[in-house]
C-alpha cells in the first residue's frame, strides 16, 4: 500500500527537506481539533502550478473522522493506498473560514510533523503546503517565524504553534482575504463521487 499520491509528495518533500511546513514535533494539541467536514465528506483536490500553467487532474478523496483526526483516503473503494492522519485546528482569531493542517508521519526511526493552511475560497478551499507560494510575505515570514537552517531556500521550520499562527496571519491571511492567487496551491471542492 502507498500514501494518497498528493500526501506521498508532500510527505517525501518535508523528509527530503524541500520547500515544505514542518516541526520536529506536532506542535498543535488534539483539544484543540476541528471538524470543518462531516464524517464521510468526499471532495475533489486539484493540485495547481502557476509558475508553470500545470494543472493534475481532479483526485476524489474521502474524509473519515477517527476520534480528534481525520483519516483522508482515496475515495476510489478498490484504491490501496494507506489513509492519511490528519488534524485541523480552526484559526479563531480571523473571520473567515480557515485552518491550520497538521499531519504527522511516523517512520521506524523517526516522526516528522507537516503543515498546510487552508481558507474558504467561493468554490471550496485553497490549500497551502509551500512557504515561497505567497511571494515577498512569505520570504518575510520565513525570516521571522521559521528556524530552518535552509529558510534561504524556503524550508520553514516551525518551533512552536505561535510560530505556525504568525506566519498564516503574516504571510498566507493576506491572500486569502485579497483574493491574490499563490504559485503554488491545492484546490478542494464537494465531489459528487460516491
């Protein structure tokens, strides 16, 4: 079995030290989930490269709510690929309809933590998973909130959840209530796949 093909990059991405959200640790505690889709909510991801006018076709996935997380999978019933574990924490202090995404991966010798940002869109969400898609803000906030010997080179290495709120409302809030498009995103959508 493999990891959901979008997950599977993002996660190869932050253990390869690409240009990805991540801690040691997960940084957000499980009383502080939310649950922005029901049980069984299945939605269409679209992942988008502005830079290069690259756009993947549509990949239906299915949110299964397990205790504090969510477990996203392939909503095709004869994929293998393993689920992925997930937990968003609402961003309270913002109007609109956004969150933090934290996924933690384990390995035999290691755990990594990964994170997204996503906010409410006319069609759906956008989702962010790199530091640089939001331009000249983001580089600002990489100086200022992330600790990553590489931030030159656009890793972002967060050392604690003020640092992970900071950076959304420095950097990625701006262009979620501007409407401004990153470089580089994931859009979601209800799917009308079963």
């Amino acid at each position: 079995m493999k990891p959901l093909r979008w997950a599977a990059a993002l996660l190869l991405a932050t253990l390869m030290g690409a240009c990805v959200f991540g801690s040691e640790r997960p940084l957000f505690a499980d009383d502080e989930a939310a649950f922005p889709f029901p049980d069984g909510y299945v939605a269409a991801l679209v992942e988008v490269s502005v830079s290069s006018g690259a756009s993947e076709d549509a990949e239906s996935i299915i949110y299964r709510r397990v205790g504090r997380r969510y477990e996203i999978a392939e909503a095709n019933p004869s994929s293998t690929d393993e689920p992925l574990g997930a937990m968003f924490v609402a961003i309270s202090d913002t109007p609109e309809e956004d969150y933090v995404i934290q996924m933690t991966q384990f390995e035999p010798d290691e755990e990594s933590t990964i994170y997204a940002f996503m906010w409410r869109t006319d069609g759906g969400y956008r989702i962010l998973s790199a530091p640089q898609a939001v331009g000249e803000a983001g580089e600002a906030a990489i100086a200022t909130h992330c600790h990553s010997e590489n931030a030159s080179f656009g890793e972002c290495h967060f050392a604690t959840r003020e640092d992970v709120m900071n950076f959304y409302r420095e950097a990625v809030h701006p262009f979620a209530v501007s409407g401004e498009t990153p470089t580089h995103y994931v859009d979601q959508s209800p799917s009308s796949a079963p």
